[in-house]
C-alpha cells in the first residue's frame, strides 16, 4: 500500500497545480479585458471633454483643445465612425409626423 501512495499523491499534487494554474489564467484573462473596456471608455469621456460642445456641454478653453488635438487623431476617427453609423431617432419621429422645426 505504501508503493502506491507516493505516486497518488503526485497525481494529485499535479492536478491540484494544473486547476489552479487554469483558475490563475481565467482571472488573468478577466482582468485584462475589464482593464481594456476601462480603457476605451476613458478614451471616450477624455474625447467628450474636449469636445463636448458638439454634445451641448461645457467645453475647455479652446487653446488647450487646439493643443490636444494631434493627440486625439484615433479618437476622432472612432467618434466619426460611431455619428457615420447611428441613427437619429428624434428626427426619425419628426419625418414620421411631419414635423418642422
């Protein structure tokens, strides 16, 4: 019985290992994804910062925008992507009823 005993319980040490190196990696994965969407979205609220004025907000001083600007060129691009793809509902409802402003 004893011969035995050494090589179960290196089996399972090694199971053991293997698990928890598969929890290690699933967690690893999850965190880089939550760091990646963290990421993007502050690239969108620093984007809407700076030109939040087309969005009705508050702008910073226009010196400092102008200045930001060549490092916003993949912001601006993605921005320019996501107003080319959306739709307008509010002006979709008015075309239904006929309405003019």
């Amino acid at each position: 019985m004893s011969e035995h005993q050494p090589n179960f319980l290196i089996r399972l040490w090694r199971s053991l290992r293997a698990f928890l190196r598969g929890i290690d990696q699933a967690q690893r994965e999850r965190v880089v994804a939550l760091t990646a969407y963290e990421a993007r979205e502050l690239e969108n609220m620093f984007v809407l910062m700076l030109l939040g004025s087309f969005a009705g907000m508050p702008s910073p001083p226009s010196f400092l925008a102008v200045e930001l600007l060549p490092h916003l060129e993949h912001e601006i691009r993605v921005l320019n992507r996501r107003a080319e793809s959306s739709t307008d509902a509010l002006a979709e409802i008015m075309g239904t009823i006929d309405a003019d402003a």
